[in-house]
C-alpha cells in the first residue's frame, strides 16, 4: 500500500501492537486464517523516508514484522522492542486503525508500553484508536476487573485528544474463531484516511533540468499539468509517466530543480521555511540536546538543523509538559527546529511524507530521533536578513589584513589561555586589529547564566561561536580559548564561517600531565566530587579528528607555540575584484 493509492479502493490498514507477551502474533494468525491468508514478513515500512526496522536489528534478537492482506484489510502485528519508537512509527504513519492488545489482567495505573502506543497513534494522526481487552472467556466481560480496566483506558484516550473504542476479546478455544471474525468485521468498518493531494519529491534531477524522477505522493495528474517546484516558486508545464516505483516528469521548459525539492500542482502550493515547531521521538542512547545540530531528512531532501529549544518533554502518565534542556532515550518532546536552509514541507497532519523527518547523528550515521512538523515559527517569516552597504570585505581592506577565528581547544590546564593571551600581544604589536574571548571571562557577563552539564557547555559554544562570527564580521582576528569538549559544538562553529576563516588549534596534552598542573586547583575539586562535571573527570572531552595546528605543551613552550601558530597563519587580503 502506498499513500497515492486511493482511499476510497485501498484496505483499511490496521497496525496490531501491544505490550510482550499478549499474544499479538497468535491473534494475527487467527485474523489471518479466517480470511484464508498466511501471514507473511514484512520490512518495506518507512518514516522520512528511511527503514527503521534496519536501525533496530541486533545480533541476538533478530526484528521481524508481520502481516497479512486482503482486499479490503491489511493488518501489520509490530513487536515490542527496546527502542519501540522506531518501528511504532513507522508501522503507524499513515495508518487508519492502531489495535492495541492488552491483557485483562493489566494493572492501574496503565503500563508505560500501553501509553506510549497510544500517544504516538494520537500524534501521528491515526483516525482510530481500538483497544482490544484480552478475555479469557466472554463472561468475564460483565466482571468488575474489565469495567475497571475500560474506565483507564477510556479516560487516558480521551486525555489524548481521541474517543477510542475498548472491545472484549475472549480468546478460548471455543470462541477464538467467531471472535477472530468479529473484530474483522468491526476493522472493515472504520473509515480510510482521507486521500493526499497531489505532492511529490524529487529524486534525482537531469543536468538539462528538463526532467527528473519523483517520488509521488497522492494521485499523480493523467497526462501532465501545470507544477509549480519548491523552494524555487518555478511555475512550468510537466508530463508524467511511470517508471517503475517512480514518476518520470517532462517539464516545458529547463527549471532549476535538484534532488530534495517538491512538486506540487501550480494552483496547491505548499510552505517553505527553516524553522519548525515540531514533536520529536527520541530513539538514541544519547540524549538529545538543545543546541547540537544533527542531519534533517525531509522528503528526499537534506539540511543541517540545530535543536533551538526543546519547550518540554511529555509525560506519558498526566500528558504534561515537563520542562527539560534534553531528551533522554525514548523521551519525546516538544521542540522547535532551525535549518540551515529553507525547505518545503506540510504540517505531519495534512501530509504524512512532508511533515515526518528522521534527525541523523552525523559523527555515527544513526538515526537518533524522528519526529513530525506541527507549524513553521512565524519568526521564520517575520525576520529578514538586512542587506548592508559596509561588510566584511570592506571592513577588513580599512584594517589592512583578513579576519580569521583561531579556535584553541583542550583540556583544563592545557596552556590554551596562555597561549591565547601571548598570541594576541604579538599580533597587537604587529598592528593586527584583535580580540580574545576566554571561558573564565565570557561567564562573568554572557554567559553567567551557564553551568557545566552537557546541555549547559553546548550553549555556551553555541553562544560563543555567534559573537565569534559577528567580530569576525567586524574584520577582527577573534582569539578563543575554551575546553569546547564536544567534536559536534567545535564542528557547529566551524560551520558559521567562510572555507578558511576558521583556524581549529588543539592545545594537545594529556590528562595526566594537565591533572599535574592543576594551576586553579579545580581538578583536586573534581577528584574530591566537589566540582561536579569536569571535563576529564566526570564529563568527556573529544579530541579533534583534523586540526589546523596542534600544539603539544610538554614540548613547545609559549614562545615556541605562538611561533608554530603564526608560521602557518595567513592574514593576507584577497585582491579586490577588477
């Protein structure tokens, strides 16, 4: 089943999930056998356009989904699992009934497994939300034990926003078989999602940017019609025929088109933004942090985006928004993103392949989080870049050299601050216009509100690397000296900036040798838990892979360091254009 078949011919597709051991397979089997079907493995579902049931697969516990089709149902049974998110959602985008299995036996309050199946059916928009009470006969159904457990699961569905449906299912051996047929008919009933309209992304593009390769979503126009392309705006006549699991489009006319952007009918045009409010499904170890920027995979397009803010994490018992700076494994919260380019989207609940997004860790290649657009911020729309007259080019032709950022990282008591400080007095003397941002300075006044957790570090690089920018801007060579422990923050800086103006200056020595010198005393705090967090302590610190220079201080003194960093520093100007 695919979301550009029609909703009024395709099955009704139900996803069988529900807690280990309730026995959803064996229920799928008796669904399947009284249709004459056998149940058959299934890994074709995605979310955002990747398989998450790959993203799962472990060497001891292979992941195996399983379905069965008719003409008018096509039931998915999902397995629990450790890290339940990645195959819930995409077993339950663009579903039209979640069928939760639960045990008649289920204690109150409701398990974590049974709410956190019903949130992600309610978020990601699925129409109907059925729970289906094993029995172990059906006069069980009039006893105080199932009018209990009706009454939780009633009220937390409606605290969901939905009005589920609570079925008794007895399951003995008698009435395993009419039962079996009984749900079916109650399944054929629900309603189908409604049909999407016509949405497509491009796969590959021709270099005569006459045609391209779509991936369509909703029923593609017999023949062709007028398109309008995204983020572009181009409006051009297209052509459409198949090609295989694709939609080959001949346009009119060249366009500008690459890989990533959407089609859409001229007269349906769709949004464009770089910032999202957003709901997001964390399924990584790692946690989550506002200010660490991940890969974003929209559609069949890319884009860097930094967590901005993460507004709070949900509860999965009162529903509340809790206040949080990070989302742990299997959190999820509410979030807003900022792109480093304007994408096309919809909101997850008007189109499911346009508002769903998987967020990638970079530095491992792993899907960490997925998570579904709810609006673009209206400060994505209100906020403008102001052209100015005077910019950087000019500002350092009047100071006579090239701005640069001379990044120097290590750990506490490395020399990275002596260093900086003896750096910029030989640059000053030269008549090199400067300035030195210092950890223990830049926390007395912008960054005072700051600790030392993980969340608190990346938003003091964060912060840091933003006024970096601006004096680089001015035309000043900006000297920094702080631990920046984090490979993802030093990177997310290196980024702001022009090929070349960055200069990344490892102060490399070791734990051993910086613990040894302990010049403010704070790693004796660390050992003694009296500084909690410390970096090489407590808190990791992650040398960097590829930097411009290294500096080992057990081996070059001050003088011998500023020498090594300025034989290799280039503050020419680039000639003016002719």
């Amino acid at each position: 089943m695919t979301e550009s078949e029609d909703a009024g011919e395709r099955p009704v597709r139900v996803v069988l999930c529900g807690p280990r051991g309730t026995g959803k397979h064996t229920l799928l089997r008796h669904l399947a056998a009284c249709t004459n079907q056998s149940t058959q493995p299934r890994r074709e579902l995605r979310f955002a356009g990747y398989h998450p049931l790959q993203r799962d697969l472990d060497a001891d516990e292979p992941l195996m989904c399983r379905n069965f089709t008719t003409g008018d149902l096509d039931v998915i049974c999902v397995p629990q699992r450790s890290h339940r998110w990645s195959c819930l959602l995409a077993a339950l985008s663009g579903a039209d009934v979640a069928l939760v299995l639960v045990d008649a036996d289920t204690p109150g309050p409701l398990p974590r497994d049974i709410r956190e199946t019903a949130f992600a059916a309610v978020h990601l928009g699925v129409p109907h939300l059925l729970f289906a009470v094993k029995l172990d006969d059906a006069s069980t159904a009039a006893e105080p034990g199932f009018a209990r457990l009706q009454e939780l699961l009633t009220d937390y569905g409606q605290r969901l926003g939905t009005s589920p449906t609570v079925l008794p299912l007895p399951i003995d051996g008698s009435s395993v078989e009419a039962t079996s047929r009984g749900l079916l008919t109650r399944l054929r009933g629900f309603e189908r999602l409604a049909r999407p309209l016509f949405r497509a992304t491009v796969r590959q593009a021709r270099e005569t940017d006459t045609g391209a390769l779509l991936q369509s979503v909703g029923p593609v126009p017999p023949g062709g019609a007028s398109v309008r392309l995204l983020p572009s705006g181009t409006v051009a006549r297209a052509r459409f025929e198949p090609e295989g699991n694709l939609t080959r489009a001949e346009f009119s006319s060249p366009v500008e088109c690459a890989e990533g952007d959407v089609v859409t009918l001229a007269g349906e045009p769709i949004e464009v933004s770089d910032q999202f409010e957003a709901e997001l499904f964390w399924i990584d170890s790692a946690p989550g942090i506002a200010g660490r920027s991940y890969e974003f995979r929209l559609g069949s397009g890319t884009a860097t985006a930094t967590i901005t803010d993460i507004k709070g994490r949900f509860s999965m018992g009162s529903l509340e928004q809790i206040s949080a700076r990070s989302l742990a494994d299997s959190a999820v919260g509410r979030v807003t993103l900022s792109l480093d380019r304007p994408m096309p989207f919809e909101p997850y609940a008007r189109c499911h392949a346009l508002g769903g997004f998987a967020l990638v860790d970079p530095y491992r290649s792993r899907v960490v989080g997925a998570g579904v657009i709810r609006f673009a911020l209206r400060r994505a729309r209100n906020v403008h870049r102001q052209a100015l007259a005077v910019g950087k080019v000019a500002r350092a032709r009047m100071n006579g050299h090239a701005p640069k950022v001379l990044w120097l990282t290590g750990l506490s008591g490395s020399g990275k601050s002596t260093i900086a400080d003896a750096l910029e007095q030989s640059l000053h003397a030269q008549g090199v216009r400067t300035y030195m941002l210092d950890g223990d300075n830049v926390r007395h006044g912008l960054n005072k509100d700051l600790g030392f957790t993980d969340e608190d570090r990346v938003e003091n690089i964060r912060r840091i690397a933003e006024v970096a920018k601006l004096m680089a801007d001015a035309g000043l060579v900006v000297i920094t000296a702080f631990i920046s422990p984090f490979r993802a923050e030093r990177d997310m800086a290196r980024s702001l900036f022009d090929s070349g103006d960055f200069v990344e200056v490892f102060v490399d020595v070791s734990l051993e040798v910086a613990e040894a010198r302990d010049p403010k005393g704070l790693y004796r705090q660390a050992r003694a838990g009296e500084l909690p967090n410390f970096t090489g302590i407590d808190s990791p610190y992650e040398p960097p892979d590829a930097p411009e220079i290294s500096l080992n201080t057990t081996r070059y003194d001050v003088d011998e360091c500023v020498t090594r960093i300025l034989s290799v520093l280039d503050l020419s100007l680039s000639p003016p254009p002719t």
